[in-house]
C-alpha cells in the first residue's frame, strides 16, 4: 500500500499484531533504503494511530527510521465491536498492548536496533516490556506520574470536572466514556476512563495498584538510552511529573529535556500537539 504523503521508494503497510486475546491494528512505514533503527510508538491515551502519521512518515523520509503505530485494543482502528461491550482496561493498554506491538516489531527487525518512543501513557510501561532488553534507545515526553494537584489552575478545574462523580456516572450509563460529550474528543473504554480515573486522583498513578492489581515490572529490563522530554507549558502532564518518572527506570541512562514554546517561534505546545502537523518544527528536537 502506498501512501499519499509517502515519497517514492517509501512504503507503508497496514497489519494486524495479536495482544493476548485481542488483536491490534498496526501501520509499518520503512524508508527508501536499510532503516538504521525500527522504532515502535506507543500513542497517549484518546489519541488515535492516525494521529502520529504525519511524524511517523517524516521519521522513515528523514531519518531513515521503520515506524510502528497501532491503535490499543478496542480503540481507533483496532475497536471491532461496540465499545460498549469493551473490557479494556488502561492497564492493558499499557502493560499486554504495548509489550505485543514492540515484540512484533522486534521479529519484524531481528537484527536492527530498536527504538521506543512513548507519549503520555505510551511512556510510563516499558517496566512491563520483555523485549525492552532489546532496545537500544528510548525517548518519552509528557510522560508522568500525574496527580490531579499537579496541573496549574487554569487547568485543574477542569480535570475535576472529567473525574467528578457525575462524569463518572454517565461513562458507567453508557457503558464507554463517550468522548466528545465531555470534551476528550474520542470515545474510550470504561474500564480504560476507570484506570485513569483511579491513578489520577491517587498518588504514584499506577504504582499505587502494583502488587495488587498489576503485577511487579522488571525496571531492569530498560537499560536503554533514555531521553524524557516535558513541555513546558503542558498542563496536563507538567514537567515535575514528568521528573518523578524518573524513579521507574533506575538502569537506564537518562537525558533530561524541556521544550519551550519560544525556543521555536511557536505561540504554545501543550500535552498532545507535539505531534501534530502544524508544530513539525518539533520534531528533530523529539527524535534526534
């Protein structure tokens, strides 16, 4: 399959990974000679595969990069059923989807180097991950263990409001939170709005359930280079959050880094417009 914004030599192919149990929808895009890496990029929670396509293909032209995006399981192209029947949870998107779609990426790549590029919660599981022995380099940003308390007030109201009981109830009616009438834009799972709920509002977001519910990562397992970028005005996830992931990953090498609207000519950023079109200026900061 051959994309419109794909350059000639490139290529894209759509796939499907099993996720124990599920099946997840992928895109593979490789650039026009050997990839010098294959990476693999874990989306934040509500934002769909098509959503990083844009970067994903300017990642393959420019940096000679073959990247994996897919959709977590009953979500964006990966949803087959209703969603209202969904038992996803963020749980599993974190620790069974992302570890499926890297270990299909790494029989794809046996012999390349491997990357992980997390977004948001994309960034927070890599603990969970058996084939991280593997990669070679990691980069997250506005990946954090955020509390409610931590976003700035022109914010945090409105966070409130998305995990006040009556936001609550109407996912529980529905059966799904439906996306659009709270202001998230997509439709998520209710076991997914559930997770996020808990560990928002509770210190050490999913730390708070290991032991219990999840099961121990293995941190050993991310010896990788890591760069963990925040934003600086993102008031979702802001920077101090983003630095207490730090205690996730003790093995790893890590980079600290922030990136500032002025730096390039850009009004703002926020949590999800890193990788939009419009703020491609971003990009080799990101990744290089």
């Amino acid at each position: 399959m051959l994309d419109a914004t794909l350059q000639v030599g490139q290529d894209a192919e759509d796939l499907d990974i099993p996720s124990d149990g599920a099946v997840l929808r992928g895109r593979i895009v490789r650039p026009k000679g050997t990839p010098r890496a294959a990476l693999v990029l874990h989306g934040a929670t509500g934002a769909p595969a098509g959503f990083y396509r844009g970067f994903a293909d300017w990642a393959a032209r420019e940096r000679d990069l073959a990247v994996l995006t897919y959709d977590y399981r009953d979500f964006g192209c990966s949803l087959r059923r209703p969603m209202r029947g969904s038992k996803a949870t963020l749980a599993d998107w974190g620790r069974l989807d992302q570890a499926a779609a890297l270990a299909a990426l790494a029989r794809m790549y046996p012999d390349t180097p491997l990357w992980v590029l997390g977004h948001s919660v994309g960034g927070l599981w890599m603990g969970w991950h058996a084939a991280m022995g593997r990669v070679a380099r990691a980069i997250t940003i506005g990946a954090g263990l955020t509390h409610v308390s931590d976003h700035p007030w022109r914010y945090q109201w409105k966070a409130r409001v998305f995990w006040s009981p009556p936001v609550r109830a109407l996912a529980a009616t529905a059966g799904y939170l439906p996306g659009r009438m709270v202001g998230l834009g997509a439709d998520l799972p209710l076991g997914v709005y559930e997770d996020w709920r808990r560990w928002c509002i509770t210190r050490g977001w999913h730390l708070s359930d290991v032991g219990r519910t999840l099961p121990l990562p293995d941190p050993a397992r991310v010896t990788a280079r890591l760069r963990m970028i925040a934003v600086a005005d993102d008031d979702l996830v802001p920077p101090q959050a983003v630095w207490r992931a730090r205690a996730l990953y003790p093995e790893a090498m890590k980079e600290q880094k922030v990136l500032r609207p002025a730096d390039f000519g850009l009004a703002s950023i926020g949590h999800i417009p890193p990788f939009s079109r419009r703020n491609a200026v971003l990009w080799p900061a990101i990744l290089d």
